[in-house]
C-alpha cells in the first residue's frame, strides 16, 4: 500500500514539474526590465541594442522561448547565463555547495536545539524552566536575520574575535552564519517536538507502559521519542526549500556564496537563463521535501494513504 | 667547547633563527576587497566579458595607460603615431615581453587579438579598426575604416588586455575562467566566483609602464581579492586585520574609518557625477523655466557637507573636472541660487500658496521622483525632495532596483531621478543625451536637432583630438543651456587600507586603482 | 524567517501546563496585550504625539546623541528618531495586518473550499499553497517586489503570499474534520445548501484559530517588513519603516549606534509581545483542541 501511494506521488511529479516550470517562465518574463541593458555599456551605439536582442533570442514569441529553454533542458543543456555570461549549470554548481554546507548544518542545529528544547518544555515540571525555555524558543523568531548577523558578528568577530567576520575559509566562517539561521529555525522545531510529545503521552499505551513500571526516562526515549519524530521530520522535510534558498540575508552579510545570493544577484540583472535555473532547481528540491514528507505521513498514518489514492 | 667555537656555533645558530623568523613572519601577501560596483564578475575574458573587476588588469597588460590628467602612457606600446588624416594608427612595441605561457608577445599576437572581438558585445572597441597589418615583429599597424580619436581611451581599457593568442584558441570557453594568460604582474592562481580570486607574482615581469615606480617584478607575491557585498561587513575585516585593502568605502564610513589608528584611507579623484535628469517632455519639465528653477534649488554645498562628510566636491556641470570639456564658460556651470529659483518659478506662472506646494492654474506642483535603491542614492534623494520643498515643489520618492527603473525610464513614466554615472570620457554626453536613446540611457527623453547635430559632429566628424575636444565641449555647453539635469557630486573613490601590514603609494597613479599601484605596494616588515 | 504551521500553532496551546505555570503565563501574556494596545494606540494616535515632524531635514545636526529635545537622538539628516520609530509603528503594524488580513480571507476560503469540495481539487490547492509555504518567505517577497515594483503595497502582498499557507490548511482541517460530525449531515439531510452550512456552522468554528494564528503571523510579517526594508525595497523615503531604518543605520552604526539599536529593540518588543500575547488568548479562549488537527 505504501508502495503504491509512493508510487503515485512519484508520478504526480512530472505534471506538477512541467506546471511549475511554466510558472516560472512565466514570473521571471513578468519581471519589467531586460538582461540587455546590462550588457550594452558607453560607447556602443544603439543598434548594437537590437542585435543583441535578437542574438539571445528574446524578440521571439513567449512560447517559443519557453519551449527552447525546456527543449535544451532536456537534453542537458540548462543554458548560457546572458549577463554573467557562463553555463547555468555551472554558475549553480558553483554556488550550491556553499548553499547546502550552510543550510544543512543550520538545518542540524535547529534539529538538535530544538529537539532538545522541545522534549524539556514538554517533559518539565517546573513552570520556571518551562518559562526560561519558552524565552529562548521566542527569541530566534522575533529578530530580522541580518539585524542577528551584525550582532553575531559585532560580538563574536570584533569584539572576542574568535571567528573571521565573513568569508567561506575553513570551518570556523561556518560558525557564525549557522548559528544565526540556525537560532531562527529553533523555534519551529521546539513547537512541533513539543506539541507531537504531548499528544503521544496521552496515548493508552503510555499508561499502559507506566502501569508496568517502567522509568519514565525509559518511556520518553524508548516510545515517546520515536513517536514524536515522525511529525517533526515531516516538519522538517518540507523546510527542504529554505536550506537551500532561504539563506539569502545571512549569505550577504557574511560575503559568502550560495544560491540565494546567486538568484538574487541574477534577479536584479535580469539574467533569464540564471534566475529560471535557480528557481526550478528550489521547486525541485521543494516537491522533493514535500515528496518525503508525505510519504512519511503516509507511513504513520494509513489514512493518509487511503485518502488520497 | 672552545669559547669561539660556541660563539660561532650561536651566532650561526641565531643567523638560522633570525632568517627562519623572518621569512615566517613576513610573507608577501595581501588581500584586498573588491569595491561594491565590482562585485560578480564571473570571467577573466576582457574580450567575452561584459564586466570586469580590478583584478583583470593584475593578469593583462594594456598597450596604453592613462593617467588621471588624462595623458597617454606607454606600456605594451613604447610609442605611436597617429596619420594625419586618421585613417591610420602605427604602434612600437616592447621588446622582451612574454605571455604567463612562455610564448612572447609581438605585432603578431596583435593582429591574432583584435579579430576576437567579432561578434561579441565589446566589438564597438574596435568598431572603427578595418584591419591589422604586422609590419614587422615589434611595429604593427591599425588601418582604420574611419578616424576614431578615442581609439587611444579604448587601447587603454580593461577591456582591451592583451591576452596570449595561443592560450586564447586552446582554452575557448574556458579562457579567463579556469585559466587566463596574459602579460601582466600577476597570474591567475583561483577563481571562486563570488568569492575570491587569488593571484601569483609573474616572476619574469620587467615591463611595468612609467606609471608604477618599481619597473621589475612586484614586490607582493601572492594577491588574494575577496567579494563582499555587505559594506559594514567590509569594514569590519578591515578593521580587525581580515583585510589589507577595502576599494571603494563609501563615504558614511570615511569618519569612522580616519579614528582608526591603523587605517589609512587614500582618496583618488572620482571619475563619476551623480545627478537628477530631468524628463523634459512631462510637465511640468516641459518648461525650461521649471527646469532651471529645479536645478538652481539643489544646494550642492550643503549635499557635500552633509551626506558625504565634506568629502569630494560638488559638481557644477555634466563631466568630470578632469575633463578638458568640463572646462566650460563659467556661466553655463549650475550652481545654488534659491532666489533665483524662486523668481523663475513664479515667472512660470507656478505661484505661492497657502499651503507648502505651488499652484498653478488649480494644480499642485507635485513631481515623481524615482531612484535606485541603496543608501547613498536614496539619502540623496531625500535631502533633494527637502530643497525642492524649499521652493514649493512636492517630490515624491520611489525606490526601484536597477533593471525595474530602466524599464520605467522607457516606459516615461518619471519626471525627476537621482542616479549617477562612472565614466571619464566626454562621450558620456552621447551615451545619455543622443536622441537615439530615449528612455534609456537617455533619460532626460531629450530629442532636440541642434542637440542631435552636435552630437553627431562631436562623435562622428572629429578628426583629430584637438577637433574632439572642441566638439564635445560645444555640445556640452549646449547640453548645460538647456537644463536637462541638475548636477549634484563629483564623488572621490576612496581606498582604505592597514597600514600595519601593507604601504600602499599615495597619490595613486592612474584613473583607477590598478596594477600600476599594486606593483608599488609593500608588506611593512 | 520562520513560518507556523498549524500543527505548530498547537503546541503554543497548552504552554503552562502547571498551575503555577497558567497563572505566570496569563500574567505576563495580559502584560503583552496591554504592551500592545499602547502601541496601536501611539500609532494610532501618532500624529498628536510625535515631538516633531518625521520628515523635517535639519542637515546641520545629524547624527545628535539621544538627549533634549531629541530623546532618542537624531538619523543623519537630523530626523528625530523617536518620532521616526512612532511613525514606523504605523508602518509596519498597518502593513503587517493589513497582509495577514488579506491572507486570512483569501486563505480561509481556499481552504474552506478544499474542505469541502474535496476530491483532486483538495489535492490541487493544497500541491499549491504547500509549495508556497515551503519556499522561503524572502525570496517570495524579492520576486514579488521585482515585479510589482518596490512599496508598501508590494510588501503587503508579498507578506500575504508567505503566510496563505497556514490560514488555508488550518481552515481546510477544521471544514474536514467538522464535515463528519453528525449535526452537519443532519443539516445536509434536511436540504441546506452548502454555502448556508459553510457560513453558519462550519467557519464560525474555524475562524478563532485563525484569528490567533493571524496575530502570531502579524509578528513574523513585521519581521519580513524589516527584512525588505534592509534591502530598501519597503516603505519609500521618508516614510518610516523600522526596516529600513536599521538598514540605513549599520553604516552608522559606530556614530550613531541609537539610529539602529531602538528600532531593533521595538521589533523585536513588538514581535515577542505578540507572540505571549497569542499564547494568552489561546489559553483564555481553550480553543487549544481546535486549533490541533491541521
């Protein structure tokens, strides 16, 4: 059954692939301004205007532009940038590791950070720690990204200089981006970790569990735990979006590349061929997030899986 | 042990001690960031490129330099003639020079060169270039399809780096991005786009031109650029010793940057004017009364002293001062004059009333003006929206990016802007006020025939240079007459570096800071 | 830059589960709506408080230190910085609201729709609003701002597109899980139209969640407004946007520290109020139950 259900998801990719593809077109032509004005410069006489226009193909009709972007894309060609004037694969391919380092890290510690949080809120009995706990959760959410940036970096670079202030050299320039997008993303994770707990412990089984005598330490890691996760990851699966792209803020401040920062480098140039590789690539990644997601709610739920075939 | 054989023994030993220290301790590297109008260049193809970065011209030589007085200096070129009709260019090369690759540089890599350019974006560089003759290995000839008296402005640029012929086929696409061969101090070690590029000493470099001291190999040997785009993260480096040079510190910093005891900032003549085009044909601009209202109610005085600290000068005309055509008659140039302005306004039938806007014929005297984002521009246009308010005329600010504003500019949708141009060449006037650019770059939307025919004669029909200067400096002062603009600031590019680590020459040499300075630049010991 | 989705929104219920716990809780939360209130009641009533006019220049004494009569100093073209962050509480409260409101309604009846109708077109529009929700907020925001142009209407969109999620799937839970209770299909079984049983029985139920998580979404859309405004593409000069001016201030911030520090503290007041307050309604409503599920 859960074979199937998978299966179908899978396959639901390809129209929903080929919609967003179309979406996208469709946004970045939306976009006003062209990628030309970026090239001419002084000097050049305005036809040379034209020509270029017709050289990148941009005088054709909308469709049939389309249709030659993803006729390339299929046969492995994701296109030549028209500003930056290199391969879109390999401009992506440049940036995404820097994106994927940052934002898996980020994406660890706020697991861990928040699992832990989470369980304690849930677990405590004292108020005084849930208080003290609830405070740290609200912190990361309530801060702009680039305001926490200065700060870490005011604070921790300048001042105690215990890390380079930015950069993408060696370990110690991961420190501080990943602890700033990571305090951001605690807070949802605390919350989910939290509220699954509570729901599992009122389970019958769990009386049933704490009828036999178990240790409550026992309960918690041995089946509450494994319980609450399933929600969590599910969370956290659909985040898939932001590890890769929601870095944007945190990427300038600290001079490092990644594939926000290309996007959004691309975005104000208007470079088409860029802006749209990058973009499918995150709603790639975003259904693939969505993707696991399911099917791990899927797994947890038979319901689910009954719905929705 | 003998006393004298100890004593040998300790001062070899303190010799071996002393030399190892100080190799450890003073290696010949620096690091410098890119200024924030550089930043994501992703090659190092000065004939592909459509942008370029201050590193390229570490890696390429150029056959001329130019020097902030604006005078051609030799370099690749020793020296060179220009035919009397302009018809034709005959350039003297040095001897000597060999690419990073070994192979040497003559008339021949010349002539390989400039039929690169076909069928790129850069091409106009050598638009007027009919073809190349080798007259013999170090003489080459440009025979021209017309005269082109900026041919010289062109040879000087980025963009025209000499790359090695033979390295430039071989490499194809990748030529300035894995790889890039010229003749120049510097070889190309790394590249990370938007991260750094990292450069080695070209051990065999002997040919800097007049504009650097030292005439051999440079002193540093290793250069690392770094891209940062946050400002405030860039003064940070700097001031904790993660950099050794910061290009272009915008001028909110300078204050800041001067109480540092360790950091020296060196200030260079700018080769930009920031300023407001005015769209002559949206009323109320359609008025050249209205307009020299506008542009006689800009404090340039007090923008300088405010905004920018004191730091650079207002600008009274469309060039910079640099320019022999910025030397126009004295009462052309636009400078603060509130009751003049006051008295043109009224002339213009636009009268006081009780509220803070003018009226007239039962409208308000309110304006859109639009500009891109950033700090610099959008703090200038709200000290202009407040001195134009001193007049009676309500601005009301938009901030756009870059690309969506050129499209309002076409769309003729705007009324006043505030932006500003880096360019030190009088062709500038062409490239913002030819009728054949409306919108964009032509955002005054100005199509005027005496305008379009001094033009014309200004960049087509100068013969010599003498004729260019003529030309553009007339149709410069009928650019002025008309009042299509308000000129605001002549900015300086300001360089900020540690001067614990590294010595930088002040003056900077040159228009930009480039190889010629880094070749003079030291690590302190 | 962090979202709640439904199932996050419940685990706010419940916070204080001790007694001890409920009546600190409910202390502090009646703390932060009274924080609020006085803050919609200066923004409100800006204009009679302010000290000074917050788009009056006075190039002459920029950058002045908090004192007399500037009490929070002056920015670098001498504008007083406590009447600029009065002001910005205009800004950012009316757009932030303003967004969520949108948000709610176009949510609701999406997701009140799904519910409903069920079937490929749930399928449909949850495909969608989930891979709204699932793509970071800023990007969303910069695309939108790229094409809209730059300007509070823009940024009210925007922050209306990254929080559609949350109001749609908290709805659509509601209508599905209502749907199969019994006093609905007595309803269907007596001939009510299906508009009739969506507005009188099964939104009034689902709109107080809603309600709540809004105003928890209020404090992350002043959040992204700020985070615009860093990029300049927020409020337009000399509008005040606390954004925007901790943006303009970092190059200030060795000179005139107070520009950045007071709009930053107020956000993140604001933001933190909110949320406690959020929490106290929840408690005080004991709708903890209908807020699970989505």
């Amino acid at each position: 059954m859960l074979l199937r259900y998978t299966f179908f998801r899978v396959l639901m990719l390809i129209p929903v692939s080929i919609a967003i593809s179309v979406v996208i077109f469709m946004i970045v032509h939306l976009l006003p301004g062209d990628p030309i004005d970026n090239l001419i410069r002084v000097g050049s006489s305005p036809d040379d205007r034209t020509a270029l226009i017709a050289k990148y193909g941009l005088d054709q009709p909308l469709f049939v532009q389309y249709f030659r972007w993803i006729g390339a894309m299929f046969q492995g060609d994701f296109g030549e940038a028209i500003v930056l004037r290199r391969p879109v694969a390999d401009l992506i391919a440049q940036n995404l590791p820097y994106s994927l380092q940052l934002g898996a890290l980020a994406f660890l510690f706020s697991s861990i950070v928040g699992i832990t949080l989470g369980t304690i809120s849930a677990t405590t009995r004292s108020a005084w720690v849930e208080q003290i706990v609830r405070g740290f959760i609200l912190i990361g959410s309530t801060v702009p990204g680039f305001w926490l940036a200065l700060l870490m970096i005011l604070f921790f670079a300048v001042q105690l200089q215990w890390f380079p202030v930015s950069g993408a050299k060696g370990w110690q320039s991961l420190v501080l981006p990943v602890l700033t997008i990571g305090v951001g993303g605690v807070a949802l994770v605390a919350r989910v970790t939290r509220v699954a707990l509570l729901d599992v412990r009122k389970e019958d089984f769990v009386t049933l569990l704490h009828a036999k005598g178990l240790p409550s330490r026992t309960i918690l890691t041995g089946h509450l735990m494994p319980h609450a996760m399933l929600p969590v990851v599910t969370i956290l699966a659909l985040r898939i979006g932001w590890i890769l792209g929601g870095a944007v803020t945190v990427e300038f401040v600290f001079g490092r590349p990644g594939l926000g920062s290309l996007l959004i480098r691309a975005l104000g140039q208007r470079d088409y061929p860029v802006v749209q590789g990058c973009l499918l690539m995150l709603a790639l990644a975003v259904m693939l997030g969505t993707l696991i997601g399911d099917v791990a709610q899927a797994a947890m739920d038979p319901r689910v899986r009954e719905a929705k075939t | 042990m003998g006393y004298a054989i100890k004593s040998k023994l300790l001062s070899g030993t303190a010799l071996i001690a002393a030399g190892f220290i100080s190799t450890a301790a003073w290696s010949q590297e620096a690091t410098i960031a890119f200024a924030s109008g550089e930043l994501g260049a992703t090659s190092y193809n000065p004939v592909t490129s459509s942008n370029l970065n201050s590193a390229t011209s570490l890696i390429y030589d150029r056959l001329v330099e130019q020097d902030a007085d604006q005078s051609y200096h030799p370099h690749l070129a020793t020296s060179w003639e220009e035919a009397a009709d302009g018809m034709s260019w005959t350039f003297h090369l040095k001897d000597g020079v060999t690419f990073h690759d070994g192979t040497a540089f003559n008339a021949q890599s010349v002539a390989d060169w400039i039929p690169d350019f076909a069928e790129t974006e850069n091409a106009y560089l050598v638009g007027a270039v009919a073809s190349v003759e080798v007259i013999d290995d170090l003489t080459v000839k440009f025979v021209m399809s017309r005269p082109e008296p900026n041919f010289l402005y062109n040879l000087s640029s980025s963009f025209m780096g000499v790359p090695g012929a033979a390295a430039y086929d071989s490499l194809g696409e990748n030529f300035g991005v894995t790889d890039a061969v010229g003749t120049g101090p510097f070889k190309l070690e790394s590249f990370a786009i938007g991260l750094e590029t990292v450069l080695v000493r070209n051990d065999d470099y002997a040919w800097a031109s007049d504009l650097s001291e030292n005439q051999g190999a440079a002193h540093l040997e290793r250069v690392t650029f770094r891209e940062i785009p946050d400002q405030s993260t860039a003064f940070l480096e700097l001031k904790t010793g993660g950099l050794d040079v910061l290009l272009g510190v915008p001028t909110d910093f300078l204050q800041i940057l001067k109480a540092e005891s360790n950091i020296n900032v060196i200030q260079m003549p700018g080769t930009g004017i920031n300023y407001m085009p005015i769209n002559v044909t949206a009323a109320p601009f359609d008025d050249i009364k209205v307009r020299e209202a506008t542009a006689l109610a800009i404090n340039q005085e007090a923008i300088v002293s405010s905004i920018y600290n004191g730091v650079g000068a207002p600008a009274h005309n469309f060039l910079i001062s640099s320019l022999p055509e910025a030397d126009v008659s004295p009462e052309l140039n636009v400078s603060f004059d509130v009751e003049k302005a006051n008295a043109l306004l009224d002339e213009a039938g636009w009268v006081k009333s009780d509220g803070p806007v003018r009226m007239k014929d039962g409208e308000a005297l309110s304006v859109k003006l639009f500009t891109q984002n950033g700090t610099e521009f959008t703090a200038l246009a709200q000290v202009i929206q407040a001195q134009l308010a001193d007049i009676g005329m309500e601005a009301v600010i938009t901030v756009f990016d870059s690309s969506t504003i050129r499209d309002e500019y076409k769309a003729n949708r705007h009324q006043l802007a505030v932006r500003g141009y880096d360019w030190n060449n009088s062709d500038i006037l062409d490239w913002f006020f030819s009728g054949e650019r409306l919108g964009y770059p032509n955002v005054s939307m100005w199509k005027d025939e005496e305008g379009q025919r001094l033009n014309d004669v200004a960049m087509k029909d100068s013969k010599n240079s003498m004729e260019r200067v003529a030309n553009f400096k007339a149709y410069h002062e009928y650019v002025l007459s008309q009042h299509l603009f308000v000129p605001i600031y002549e900015p300086t590019t300001n360089i900020a570096y540690n001067a614990e680590r590294v010595n930088v020459p002040d003056p900077v040499r040159g228009t930009r800071f480039r190889a010629q300075t880094v070749l003079d630049m030291t690590v302190v010991k | 830059m962090t979202s709640i989705t439904g199932t996050a929104a419940r685990a706010l219920a419940g916070f204080g589960s001790t007694s001890i716990g409920r009546a600190f809780g409910s202390w502090l939360g009646k703390i932060a709506g009274g924080f609020l209130v006085l803050l919609l009641l200066t923004a409100i009533f800006a204009p009679w408080i302010t000290p000074f006019d917050y788009a009056a220049q006075d190039l002459t004494n920029g950058n002045a230190p908090p004192g007399w009569p500037h009490l929070l100093g002056t920015d670098q073209f001498g504008r007083d910085v406590l009447s600029r962050v009065i002001y910005g509480a205009r800004t950012s409260l009316s757009v932030s609201a303003t967004a969520i409101a949108i948000s709610i309604t176009v949510g609701m009846t999406l997701g009140a729709a799904a519910g409903y109708i069920g079937g490929m077109f749930e399928r449909a529009v949850m495909t969608v609003v989930d891979l709204t929700w699932s793509f970071p907020d800023i990007l969303i925001a910069l695309i939108f701002v790229a094409i809209i142009g730059p300007g509070l209407t823009s940024t009210t969109f925007a922050i209306a597109i990254a929080y559609l999620a949350q109001f749609t799937r908290l709805t659509r839970a509601q209508i599905v899980r209502l749907k199969r209770e019994t006093f609905i299909e007595a309803t269907v079984n007596l001939g009510a139209k299906p508009r009739h049983i969506l507005l009188r029985h099964l939104l009034p139920n689902a709109i107080t969640p809603v309600i709540v998580v809004g105003m928890l979404a209020i404090g992350d859309g002043i959040v992204l407004e700020a985070t615009l405004g860093f990029f300049g593409l927020g409020a337009q000069p000399p509008t005040p946007s606390w954004g925007a001016m901790m943006s303009s201030g970092t190059a200030q911030l060795f000179l005139s520290p107070w520009v950045i520090i007071f709009p930053g503290v107020v956000v993140a007041v604001t933001v933190i109020a909110v949320n406690l307050f959020g929490d106290e309604l929840i408690r005080a409503l004991d709708i903890k139950d209908r807020i699970r599920g989505a």
